[in-house]
C-alpha cells in the first residue's frame, strides 16, 4: 500500500478552515522515469507567470525540512540537487503566499505510486472563468509529463466522509487505486488502462460536463464546468456522480468496506516500479536502517483501516508460496523461519511487504491480548496499548527485516512476562508496569 502512498493526504492534520481555502488536484504515477521530471513540472509553473510561480521551496528530511526562497535563476541547480537524491521524505513543496497562496507537493518516497498535489486558492480561480482554464491546463501538462495512473481534482467538502471502524473518527474513504477508484470527483484523470477497462465507447458516452480524450490514450471525465459547483448545489453534484459512477460499473468504486475488491486494470508501470523498489530495498538494508520515518501520519491512518484485510491479504499470498499462517503463537515461528530465509537468499523485500508482515503481526496479538490502537499525541507511528504499556508491531517488524531479529521472542514476552504483570499490577494501588521490551 504505499502505501502507498496516501487523496487526500492530510485529511487528519493541519486547520479544515484553511484547507477549504483551495481547490486541490493530484496524480499518482508508477512511472518509472517519474524521478526525471522535476525540471519539466517546474517549468509548467513558471509558463504560467506570477500567479503559478512559487516563492518558497520547503525541502525534504535530507535538509531537516528546511525552507529556502525560490530563485528563477537557480532553476537547473535546484533541478540537479533533486536528481542527486534517490529519496527525501517526503518531497520538496513549491510554495506561493502572495498575493494568491499556491502549493505543489512534489513525492520523493519509495512507494509503489510517486504522488504530486497541487493546491490552488479558490479565490484566484474565482477571479475569471479564464482561471479554471488555466488550472486545467496545467493539470493536463501535469498528466502529459508524468503518465499516471490516475488524477483528480476537486474543494474538500465533495470528499464523502465515514466513520471509522477503529474508532479514529471521521475520516475520508482514502485511495488505493490497486483495491479500487476512491470516487468520482470534479475533475477525473485516467489513464489508459482505465479506458480499456472501461470500454472507449462506455467512456466516450459519460453523462458529464466534458470528456477529453488524452495524448497517451487516457481520459478526462469534468463532472461539471467548475469545481466550485459543488459548493453551490451539493445534492445536485451528487446525484450527478452516482449516475457516472453508474454508467462507469459501480464496482470500480470504492465503497468503504475494509474487505471490498473492486474492479481495477493492469495498472501501468507498476510491476516495473516493484521490481525496482525490491533492488533498492536491497540497498536499504545496509545504508537506511529506519523505514518508518519517512511514512506520514496520513499513510498510516490508511494502514490501520485496511490493516485486517491487508492482514488477510498477506496470508492467502503465503498459502500460495506453501506457509501456512493462522494467527497462532506457531504460526510467528514459521513467519521467522521464512523470513530469515529470504534474509539468507537476498530476496528483495519493500515499505509494502512490511506493512503487510506487520499487519499480520498486530491482528496476532490483537486476537489474542485484546491490544487496541492508539497514536501518541507526539507520535506519527500507530502503536497496540495494553493498559499504559505501549507494543508497536511496526517498530519489531522492521527489526525482524532489517537486523534479523525474531517476532516468536518478542510475542512470547508480550504474553508470558508482559500481561501478567499488568493483571499484576491492577491488583496493587499506586504500581505501574515498567518491563522493557526486548
């Protein structure tokens, strides 16, 4: 899952009031000549002048996140400091802040899907129909260049919100273009496995505003001609995207259900992208010893509501490779066993592939211990809570991959010396449970 990667992604931080202040649009793409277009997205900016043209660079981790001016000029240096970083959590964001605010997040993460976001304040597009112009057009030049998957665009109140199953509040439906579409929205960028999956005449007859076909056989569905409509006629809007989703095959959508499969094509690049990935994991190994720093809260909210079915996703794949895994203290020592020995073969192995092992490793001890999920105030990695005593199965699973250390140790002490010292300790006042963890 980049996991990949994570629409929109920052629907639990930052204040909703300023969200609301822009018209959002992204794209996710496995392409994996993605790393070269830096100059090229840059330069679709700037042909825009001063209404596109960023003021600030907040850069990655590999800067401490630090925000530099933007300088016309330095373009090519800025241009060839990116192409030296094979990653940098969790990319570089253009920013505008006057007198129109712009933002255009540009992904340098080892995920599956490579993502860039864009945010437009609302009231520069509201200046004349001339600027939504504008904001599509660079949309497409967008699409041209790094040949997703998927995009799309559209103002935060038309994403459908539910509440969550793990008790984390109110969250959208999030995007896992490899389960199924998130939804339809304003703007709507496919790309051409979509419309060979959907049929060029069933896509050439949608019941929208517009339909564009693209340079690379993609598709561009507007639902209606401004993604301010929305906000003008809610029930309109959504009674309209029912009858394209409908038209389309509803079972291409997303409907919340954490153990819903839809229908999904051969999405391009992917397989090119994972191979690549497993080679760098390689590499990681060695030289990265930390995976989970560069995932942001976002993600991991996603990892937590698919976690069961991601969980159940990593068994029937290892049932087919002949392990056998039932969620039993048993069954941690065979997942040792196989893991140590894709360590001693070199089998490559990726973000994705631990979020899979250690989603299997939390529903264990969930089903066994009762553990529930909680975030620490301070803390962008979920963890299981057993009374005040913290367990983070993300944290283990990394040392099991990386350093070949076992999940069998460690669920036995959970379970031997762990519990029984907390049903301990409820039986004495004024105690508190202090084991360290190995």
């Amino acid at each position: 899952m980049d996991l990949q990667n994570l629409i929109p992604r920052e629907t639990s931080r930052g204040d909703l009031s300023e969200e609301r202040r822009f018209v959002s649009g992204g794209f996710l793409s496995a392409n994996p000549e993605y790393w070269r277009y830096f100059r090229s997205l840059l330069k679709v900016l700037l042909s825009h002048g001063e209404g596109y043209t960023p003021q600030f660079i907040e850069l990655g981790k590999h800067d401490n996140y630090k925000t530099i001016p933007f300088e016309t000029g330095k373009v090519e240096e800025l241009a060839k400091k990116w192409d030296t970083q094979t990653t940098d959590t969790p990319g570089w964001d253009l920013q505008k802040h006057r007198p129109n605010k712009l933002s255009v997040m540009i992904s340098r993460l080892p995920l599956r899907f490579n993502f860039v976001d864009i945010n437009v304040e609302r009231d520069y597009l509201k200046e004349s129909p001339n600027k939504i112009g504008e904001f599509l057009e660079i949309l497409g030049d967008f699409y041209n260049i790094l040949h997703p998957s998927y995009g799309y665009a559209f103002v935060r109140e038309s994403i459908r919100m539910h509440e969550d199953p793990l008790g984390l509040g109110r969250l959208d439906i999030g995007t896992d273009i490899e389960r199924a579409l998130p939804d339809i929205y304003w703007c709507n960028l496919f790309g051409p496995e979509y419309v060979e999956m959907f049929g060029q005449e069933n896509i050439s007859s949608v019941p929208c505003y517009s339909i564009e076909r693209l340079q690379d056989g993609g598709a561009r569905l507007l639902l209606s001609a401004s993604p301010l409509d929305y906000l003008e006629d809610p029930s309109g809007f959504e009674k309209h995207r029912e009858e394209v989703k409908a038209h389309l095959g509803v079972d291409a959508f997303d409907t919340g259900d954490l153990h819903y499969r839809g229908r999904v094509p051969k999405l391009r690049y992917l397989e090119e992208r994972k191979r690549a990935l497993a080679a760098a994991s390689l590499l990681t190994k060695t030289t990265s010893p930390d995976w989970l720093s560069r995932v942001r809260r976002s993600e991991w909210e996603d990892w937590l509501r698919y976690n069961l079915s991601l969980s159940e996703e990593f068994v029937s794949e290892e049932k087919r490779r002949d392990l056998t895994l039932d969620y039993s203290e048993e069954s941690l020592r065979k997942l040792d066993e196989y893991l140590h020995n894709l360590n001693q073969s070199e089998s490559a192995m990726s973000m994705e592939f631990l979020k899979k092992v250690s989603a299997y490793v939390s529903q264990v001890i969930i089903r066994n211990t009762g553990a529930t999920w909680r975030f620490q105030t301070s803390d962008d990695i979920p963890s299981l809570w057993l009374g005040d005593v913290q367990i983070s199965p993300l944290a283990r699973s990394q040392k099991v991959l990386l350093e070949d250390e076992t999940f069998e140790h460690w669920y036995r002490f959970i379970t031997k010396e762990l519990i029984p010292a907390i049903k301990r300790d409820k039986t004495l006042p004024n105690t508190k449970t202090t084991l360290r963890q190995p």
